[in-house]
C-alpha cells in the first residue's frame, strides 16, 4: 500500500511535466522573434557596432532553402536530430545591415588608450559578440527577451591592423578591412526563456564564421563622424553579394496560455 502510495505521488507530480509537454509538441505555438539585436565591442570600450533587424528583415525560410538548409546537414546525425524538432516556420533569419546604426563616439583619450592596448602584446585584449532576441510574451513565453554573450581574444597580428586602423593615419593598410576569426555564431537558438545559447550540434568554436570590420569617416563635413562597417565572410542564406551581417533563429515553440 505504501508503494502504491508512492507511485500515486510520482503521477501526481509528474503529470503536469508531462502534459506540458505532449501540449508544446503537439500544440504549441509558434513564437517568432519581434526584434533580433547585435551588439559587438572592443576591450570593453564603446561598441563599435549595434544593429537590429525587424518586420521585413525578419525572414521566415521558405521552403526550396528550407530545403537545401537541411541537405546541408544531411550527412550528421547530431545536427539531424537537432532540426527534427523544428519546422521551416520556426527557423528565422535576422538580415542585419552592415553599417552601424550608431555613430562611434569614443572620446580622443580613451581612443588613444584603446589604441595603446591593442599595440601592447601584453595585454590582454578580446572582442564581445552580444545579441537579444525579443518575442510576443502573450504567446506564452516565459521572458520577452533572451540574451547571451560571447567574448573572444584577438591575434596579435588582428590587433595591430586595428590599432592602425583607428589611428587612421592614410595608409593602404588603415583603409584595408581587417578580418576577425571565428567569433560568429551564425545558428543560435531562442527558447522560452532568457537564456539565448549558439547551437552546437550546428556549429562549433572551430567553425564560428568570420567578419570583416572597416571604420568609416565622413570627410565632406566638419563633424568627422565615424562608424563601424562589418560583413560576415562565407555562404549566406540570404544577399549573398551584399554588406551585411545574418543571424539565424530557432525559435522553441511555446505552450499555449
């Protein structure tokens, strides 16, 4: 009688687990993504690069690159087991334009120590990569906005063609994009809750893809404005040819209210 007891009582706890569960599989809802946000700084200094894309830069695959998105992965089983719990409806692809949508205003002194940093091997210099997904909270989502970061160190030699870069002093090499290694988590997934992680089973550290960075100066006015430029280097899904950047979304279904 006492196990029976205790069996009753596992049921009873575990059945509502499990019925939210059958629920979101065979119901949920779809909660796409109502502004995908990037963020990229240098050594903790002003960010050099914000950007979001929103309604018409949110793009839901159709189905012919749904299609060849999924031959691509054909082959690993680890990644075919991830992409059985998603539909093309649940996949979107952020269309983020490559000029930044704010202006680089560092002061002059803090300019001059960023670029001190980056020329002394010594120290120790990185770049964050962050992002924000925010979705319909009254779809059933536990958080409106899931976030994470990811920060990594720079090569000397990445380093210096930065430093020169933003001291701008006219050479072929200060107008030249430099190339940042393996910091793009292009596949990145967005549950119910805050916490927004890169899909490993798509994609590891070895093959986080490349950016280009160049910064930017309106010579024709007095203001010496300046600002970021970044372009992400390798196939993309969209504007193959353009100046841009692309941040693909999965987008965990959500119970029902």
């Amino acid at each position: 009688m006492g196990g029976m007891i205790i069996v009753l009582l596992i049921c009873i706890v575990w059945f509502p687990l499990l019925f939210m569960s059958l629920i979101k599989s065979v119901a949920g809802v779809i909660n796409q993504p109502l502004d995908v946000s990037v963020t990229i700084t240098l050594g903790g200094y002003q960010p050099i690069f914000t950007m979001s894309a929103q309604q018409s830069q949110l793009k839901v695959m159709d189905q012919p690159k749904f299609n060849k998105f999924m031959k691509a992965f054909s082959r690993d089983t680890g990644a075919m087991q991830f992409l059985e719990n998603y539909e093309k409806e649940d996949i979107t692809v952020a269309e983020l334009e490559g000029n930044s949508n704010s202006l680089w205003t560092i002061s002059p002194p803090s300019k001059q120590k960023m670029i001190e940093e980056l020329m002394d091997p010594n120290s120790s210099f990185s770049v964050v990569f962050s992002w924000s997904i925010q979705r319909n909270m009254s779809l059933g989502a536990k958080a409106e906005i899931a976030t994470d970061k990811l920060s990594f160190p720079l090569k000397n030699t990445t380093r210096k063609n930065i430093a020169k870069m933003i001291a701008g002093n006219n050479t072929e090499s200060s107008r030249t994009p430099v190339t940042i290694e393996r910091i793009y988590p292009y596949y990145v997934k967005a549950p119910s809750d805050s916490n927004s992680k890169p899909i490993k089973q798509l994609l590891s550290e070895n093959n986080f893809m490349n950016i280009t960075i160049i910064l930017s100066r309106d010579n024709t006015t007095k203001s010496n404005s300046e600002w970021w430029v970044l372009n992400l280097t390798g196939n993309r899904i969209y504007n193959q040819h353009a100046q841009a950047l692309e941040l693909v979304v999965f987008n965990d279904k959500v119970s029902p209210p």
